[in-house]
C-alpha cells in the first residue's frame, strides 16, 4: 500500500488536485482517443444511392458501412415490381454520422383503391381525361350505333357496369361503349338526283342525314343548279347520321347570282 505524507493541509489539496487531474486525463483520452481509433467515432460516411436496389439487399449494404434504414412509405407504379426502393433521405452523397437511420420509399404490390368517377354522358375526349386525373387506364372503346357521336354511353369493368363512386384499384383499365353518331335503324334513301340542291338539302336534312361534299360539274346538260348525282344511290339503305354526298350541274356556288 502507499501512503502519501503530508505535513500541512495544503499538501493535501495539492495531492487531491493530482489525482483529480491524472482522472480527468484517463477520461478524456478513453473517449477522445481511445474510442475513436478503436470504432472510427466521429467520422463522417457518405450517403450510397440507393433507387433502384431491392429491399432484401438494401439491409446487408447498409450494414457494411455501419449505416440502418427504415421504410417510410410506400406507393404503387404498374410498370415496376413491388419491394423497389424509389426514394431516400438523407439523398445519396451527404455526410451522416455512423449508425444513421436512411429512409426509404419503396413500391407495393398492392396498388390503392380509387373511386370510379362517371364517364356515362361526356364526351370520349373528357371521359379520357377524367381517367387520367384519377388515375385509371383506358381499356378498350366499342362503338355502338348512336346520334350522339363520341358520346360515352356505358362504363365497364371487368365486363360488368360499374356504377360512380365505386372503389377499385389504381391503374384498373375501364372499358367504354361510345355512339358513333348514326342511327341504329335502316331506311330507304330518297332519290334527290333532278331536284335543285336547296331542294335536295332540304330533304336530306329532314331525313337527319348530313349533307357530305357538294361537287359541281360545269360540263352537264342539266339546268345550273340542278343534283346531277348522288351517294349512296337512290333507293339504298342508310341510317339516320350519314352522310350524303351530292354533284351539281354548275360551276360553282355562286353560278346562280
């Protein structure tokens, strides 16, 4: 054992006061050196990039630059396969501490369900757009016969109606049945051949028909003016919407003024 002489009480604060130093020297050089050289403390790691890796690998990579990692958040892509990192923070090529926690978002399998807005009464352009803003696909269009051309009529999926409001995945592919702008019932087309062509139009147009292309022919016999021919021919069956065009004896529109 050692024992420590002192003559005076001021040999004793001297005595406490090397001990008390030689301590604070044995703690500061455990944590300031002999820590950092034994577990690398205080150093700084660069961030890796991690988009793109599957979680099962992203584990194992971390770990071997002393770095964890934590999913934060999920989300559905149709084109990419389910457990791939998209995003990260801290992002790849910062400076962390060792043992940071990286979090990742990663894709799913399960995409979430959206409501099924109604298409049924707007145009195929609108119904188009409205799809994508709720992120639904477009499937496939049938067109049926119908005046109101473009006009979506039925809204399918899976080959069942489905009604507004109803849930179903993001990225379903919807199914639409649009008019095509004509009737669906068959008439006899009315000759119009020897009529003017304000007569002509008249009837036409009051068999809801379109008038199509007005073609003049400054060679014919016939009175300026006059339906020389048209298309479909007398006598065929068309439906209500189509088109009819017609040549006129003339050389043009303004022939009669």
């Amino acid at each position: 054992m050692i024992y420590i002489k002192t003559s005076s009480k001021k040999d004793v604060l001297i005595h406490i006061g090397i001990m008390l130093s030689l301590l604070a020297i044995i703690v500061l050089s455990f944590f300031f050196i002999y820590l950092p050289s034994t577990t690398n403390h205080g150093e700084s790691i660069t961030v890796p990039d991690l988009s793109g890796m599957k979680v099962d690998a992203v584990e194992e990579f971390l770990e071997s630059r002393d770095l964890r990692y934590e999913i934060n958040d999920s989300t559905f892509i149709s084109n990419k396969p389910a457990s791939i990192v998209l995003t990260q923070y801290p992002k790849a090529g910062e400076k962390v501490k060792e043992n940071r926690k990286i979090y990742i978002t990663v894709t799913t399998n399960n995409p979430p369900n959206v409501e099924m807005p109604k298409l049924v009464d707007i145009s195929l352009k609108s119904a188009q757009m409205l799809l994508q803003s709720y992120e639904l696909q477009e499937g496939s269009i049938k067109y049926v016969p119908n005046l109101a051309q473009n006009l979506v009529l039925k809204q399918e999926f899976n080959g069942k109606e489905i009604a507004p409001g109803t849930k179903l995945p993001k990225g379903s592919k919807i199914d639409l049945t649009v008019g095509d702008g004509v009737g669906k019932d068959d008439f006899t087309l009315q000759n119009v051949v020897g009529m003017t062509l304000e007569e002509a139009k008249v009837v036409i147009e009051g068999s809801s028909l379109v008038i199509g292309s007005i073609l003049y022919d400054g060679n014919s016999s016939e009175p300026t003016g006059t339906v020389i021919k048209q298309n479909p021919a007398a006598d065929s069956n068309i439906r209500v919407g189509e088109v009819v065009d017609l040549w006129v004896s003339g050389t043009g529109p303004d022939t009669n003024e």
